[in-house]
C-alpha cells in the first residue's frame, strides 16, 4: 500500500524521495507494508493552527500524529474492510524543523526523516510519556524502532495523558478525535518533539532498516490479505478450504465539463445501480478520481487523481454500498487495466413524444469515442489521469431510463470481472427524493478535516458551535435522524451567489450584483441578523465590489498553505458546510453547489422555510422557489 506525501508549504524545499523511502523502510520493518500511510509537510501557519485545534497549543511544532486505529504498542490493526488498511496521517512541521536544524547545526534531511519515523511509531500505539512506557518501547520493539525514541523524551515524574512529548508537557490531554485526513475518529495522540540530538542517529538506524528489509523474510502481516477476511474474521475462524468469492468491479466516469456538484449527484444513481447488481452478485463500486474539473482554476496546484478520501468519509460511504478507492482496485485487480467500458449515450432518434419506456440497446456509438488504440490494441483515454490504465473491450450503449436498467446487461451480456460506464450522467435516479436516494445522499459525510475547518471558522468568525445552534452531528450516519425544525442556525445570513460561466445561461433568473446586495441586506433587517457568509465563484473584481457594497459580508479565504491542502474541491465543500449551519440561507436558481447545500440542511434538520430560497433576477416575473424534497428515513 502507498505513502501518500504531501509538501502543503513552500519555507523549505524536501527532497522527498529520502524521505518517502525511510517511512517505507520503517513501515516494512514493524510488518505494517499492507496499510496506508499519509504523511504531509506543513508550515508553521498550519501546525500552528492544528495544534492549538487539537492541543489547545496553538504554537507551531515538529510532528502531529492522527491515528486511524486505536492499537495497543506491538500490535497491527485488524481492519474491517478495506478503507480500514490505513495507518492514518503524520503532519510534519518541516519549517519549525529547518529552524531548530539551523540553531542545533544537524543535517536537516536527516533530522525529517527521524522525525517522520518517530510520528509513525506514535501511530503503531507507542508511547514514551513515562519511565515505564519507554521501557515497553525499549524491550517489545526492534532496534530500528527504539532507536527513533530517546530517553531524553521521557519526563521526569510521569507523563501527558494525551501523548504530548517535552515541548508540551504542560498542556491539557489532546481530546478524543480522529485523524485529519481519513477515516473514522477513534482516537488521537499529538506527537511533537525536540529536534535536537537525533540527526546523528539517522545512519545507523537507516542500516538497521534496510538490513531488515533485506535479511528478513517477509512478516506474515505484510502480505495483502485474503478476500474471505474482508469482513474481518480471524484467521482461525475460517474452515480450511476457505474460498474467496469472486469480486467484481464497477467503474464509472461522466462528462469532462460536468462540475463538483453534478459529479456527487451521479454517484447516487450509480450507488443505486450497486445495490441492484448486489442482489445478484458481489460487486463493489471503484470510486473515479477527482481532477481537471473545469471550475478548478487555482494556479500552481495539482489537482488531479485526488481520492475520495480527500473530501468524503471513506467509511460513512461503505455502510451504504462497498467502494473503493481506484488506487486499490488497481492493488487488487493485478494492473491498469479495465476489461469492459460501455460508453452510453441517448438514442439517434431521440426521444419521441407519447409514453415513456425505459430501453437500453448496445448500438453503434453516435459521437467520436473518446479513446483510441494503441499498438497493441489496447485503449487508451482519460481514464482520471492514470496514464498507464488501457481498456480492453470499448463499446457503446443507447440508454433511456433509469440507472438499474443498467444491470442486466452487466449482469448478463458480460462476464467481465471490471467494467466501466462512461457518461453515467445520462442514466437517470432510480427513485429520487426516496428512502434509498436520501441513505446514499445521508453517506456522503465530508471528510472530518473539511468540516473542521468550516466549523473552526463558524466559532471565529460568525460566533456559531453545534450546542448554540443546535446542530448536533452523528459521525455515524445511520444514527442521525433529526427531526425537521430542530435546527436554529448560526447567527448569520448564509449566501450562495453562482456567477462566471453561469450566468451567461441564466441571465433571466440571476440577479446583479447590486440586486444580490439589496436582497441581502433586506434578508438581515428581516432576520436582525448582522453577519452574512457569501460562497461565490465571482472574479476578483466583482469580489471587491461586493466588499464595498456589503461590509457585513465575511468569506472564507485560504491561505496558501490551506488551499494546496484542500484543494478547490476541499474550498467548495468547506463553504457549503458553513451555509448549511447558518440561521437563514438563501442561493443561487437551479444551481447544483445551492441544491447540495439544500440537502445538507435537510439531513441537520432545518426548517424548510430557512433553507429552499433563491436569488431572484430582476427582470423574472415568475420568481418560483426550490421545490422542497423532504428527507425519507
């Protein structure tokens, strides 16, 4: 499994490799190779902000540590599924390292990837805060392991009960939370040090890796594990002659131009598609990655091949359907490759007036395909910017109806073990507005670092917290069923205002910006509101003309290290999260980022009078309002 690492900051170049290579190595050594490990280089701004988050220390450090698992020292997680062979995240402070490096004179490269080492240990359960945990580390780990640990670390009289290390041994317990980046919150330790007097123990301890690496046979933990184990039986458990059923894969992918907001609606008609095909067999949905969306225009950002983890709950997803991330399925399906892509398109005759049928047709494809052969008669195409991935088998299908119209001909008329539906965005929802479009929808938990940047904001900037506004979340989606009305809101207007592109389709039913304005204030008279929070995708310019006419307003604005971090994706669910918990919303006519943040409203139990409102343009004289589609439990 991969280290996935991230550089969030520019203060100090990484070489990265060295580093990427020394987690491996340590990684291999304490058998743990079959798990995911995220490891991101910050500044002092983001492990400021972290640690006083997390730490109520809100001083920059050298390592944060956010464990995906609670494990005992010496033990391996025992994951449940497959979004749980995940070790969790290591924040580096790489600028407060450089800085120390500096005073102390150490090799800097050689001080990061001890440190990096060190956080990888705090997410295997050890600990050092007392006499009695460093001797644990000493006597039931390698050498390799221990050497990253200094009695030097251990304070004098016991320890922080919340794993903090000597720079912060006076801090209250880190609270219980999960890791940052991934998975579900089961726990959390903070890890940081000092950096001095560790530099000159990197060689040895990069022999002692790679010597075990070499001389050691492979520990049995590191081998992927057994389909029949995915369900997270024992070993012992399961007869002799256990036989892994055969899984099969489903992919999809929709129309490049086609935003965020459209992209998550399409995956609720696929999950519907899903359940149709698990009746029959086992399948599992491969999540396509996120990248070159067309409203993704931040500079000097890459921004393709993002997992799902990067802005959804892996896990929250998985009590719905069975997914993975695409880079799995490539680890399980033995290479980039896709046996079958049916690209599905609408009729050439179009849809003729009279009674609706639902139909599908294997027909000759009506547009260019948008892949081509390669010499070896492969396909290549787009594929989410895994250049390496070939298709083997491309072909087109008419479809008219809904998305499980789909499913006898995956089940039926292919035997592929993975296959891809291009175009999804043509197949229609199953039952929308039903009990099992608002399961999927109610999955879609945003990823826990999202939402706890957009509430950290609500708390600084519009004086909001879940007690106040009594929008209490579950983290399991499936306890949470709030009854309408319940939720009262922060003390701000919030504003989805759609401009660019957008408005060149929907001139009649989009207000200017002057109108917005004037709306908006009328809305906080109305509502004795006195903040706004504005979400728009409005140019610079028109920005600081809202500023002008609309001092009230307040914005989520990143800073660099935070937008390299979240990404545009990460922004956007940020800012429907802070709209959703507001007093009062209102956006933008037929806007898909509006109707997200319509149902995010839904699901914390809002009114619906506060929630389904739009801008209206000034020349409409039918201003009708968003329909409003009651939750189903």
């Amino acid at each position: 499994m991969s280290v996935a690492l991230r550089n969030a900051q520019r203060a100090v170049p990484v070489r990265r490799a060295p580093l990427r290579r020394a987690v491996c190595a340590l990684r291999a050594a304490l058998g743990a190779s079959r798990f995911d490990v995220g490891l991101v280089c910050a500044g002092n701004g983001l492990m400021r902000r972290l640690n006083g988050a997390y730490r109520r220390c809100p001083e920059p450090t050298d390592v944060l540590s956010f464990p995906f698992h609670r494990v005992a020292p010496g033990e391996l997680p025992r994951p449940r599924c497959r979004d749980e062979y995940n070790l969790g995240d290591i924040f580096l402070g790489v600028e407060y390292i450089h800085q120390q490096c500096r005073a102390t004179g150490e090799d800097f490269d050689s001080v990061l990837a001890v440190t990096a080492a060190h956080g990888l240990c705090h997410l295997l359960g050890y600990q050092h805060n007392t006499e009695a945990e460093w001797q644990q580390v000493r006597c039931a780990v390698p050498g390799c392991v221990s050497s990253v640990f200094s009695p030097a670390d251990v304070p004098e009289g016991g320890g922080d009960p919340g794993g903090a290390e000597p720079p912060h041994r006076r801090q209250p317990p880190a609270p219980n939370r999960g890791p940052l980046l991934s998975g579900p919150p089961p726990t959390w330790r903070g890890a940081g040090m000092a950096a001095q007097g560790r530099g000159c123990r990197l060689p040895l301890l990069l022999l002692v890796l790679v010597l075990t690496v070499l001389v050691l046979p492979p520990p049995a933990a590191a081998q992927p594990p057994p389909a029949a184990l995915r369900a997270g039986h024992a070993v012992s458990s399961l007869p002799a002659a256990a036989a892994a059923p055969r899984t099969r894969y489903l992919l999809y992918d929709v129309n490049p131009p086609e935003g965020f907001n459209l992209r998550r609606d399409v995956y609720i008609r696929i999950a519907s598609l899903l359940k149709t095909l698990l009746k029959s067999d086992n399948w599992v949905l491969v999540l396509p990655p996120w990248g070159r969306l067309y409203h993704w225009q931040s500079p000097d950002i890459l921004q393709v091949r993002l997992p799902w983890s990067e802005f959804f709950d892996l896990p929250s997803l998985n009590r719905n359907i069975p997914v993975i991330e695409y880079e799995q399925f490539l680890a399980e399906s033995g290479g980039p490759f896709i046996e079958q892509i049916y690209v599905l398109q609408g009729y050439a005759e179009g849809w003729k007036e009279g009674t609706w049928e639902e139909k599908i047709d294997e027909r000759p494809c009506i547009d260019q395909l948008m892949y081509s052969k390669d010499k070896h008669e492969y396909y290549r195409g787009w594929f989410w910017g895994y250049e390496e991935t070939r298709g083997l088998n491309v072909s087109c299908l008419s479809v008219q109806g809904s998305a499980s119209i789909v499913a006898p001909i995956l089940l039926k008329n292919t035997s592929a073990q993975s296959v891809m539906l291009d175009r999804a965005e043509n197949l229609l929802h199953d039952h929308y507005g039903g009990r099992d479009y608002w399961n999927t929808r109610r999955s879609m938990v945003f990823a826990k670092h999202l939402r706890v940047a957009g509430d950290e904001f609500r708390n600084r900037y519009l004086q909001s917290t879940d007690e106040a506004d009594k929008t209490h979340y579950n983290e399991d989606w499936t306890q949470m069923k709030v009854r309408m009305g319940t939720a009262l809101g922060g003390p701000y207007l919030g504003v989805h205002l759609r401009r660019k592109d957008f408005i060149w389709g929907h001139r009649e039913d989009v207000p200017s910006l002057q109108g917005a304005v004037k709306k908006i204030h009328s809305l906080l008279e109305m509502l004795k509101l006195e903040r706004v929070f504005v979400a728009t995708d409005a140019v610079e310019e028109e920005v600081e003309l809202l500023k002008k006419l609309l001092p009230e307003m307040v914005r989520f604005e990143p800073s660099w290290e935070e937008l390299e971090l979240y990404k545009d994706g990460g922004l956007a669910v940020i800012d429907q999260w802070i709209c959703a918990h507001a007093r009062y919303f209102i956006g933008t006519s037929v806007s898909t980022f509006s109707f997200r943040i319509h149902e995010e409203r839904e699901i914390l139990g809002f009114d619906p009078k506060t929630t389904y409102n739009r801008f209206c343009g000034e020349k409409e004289t039918n201003c009708e309002q968003p329909t409003h589609w009651k939750i189903v439990y």
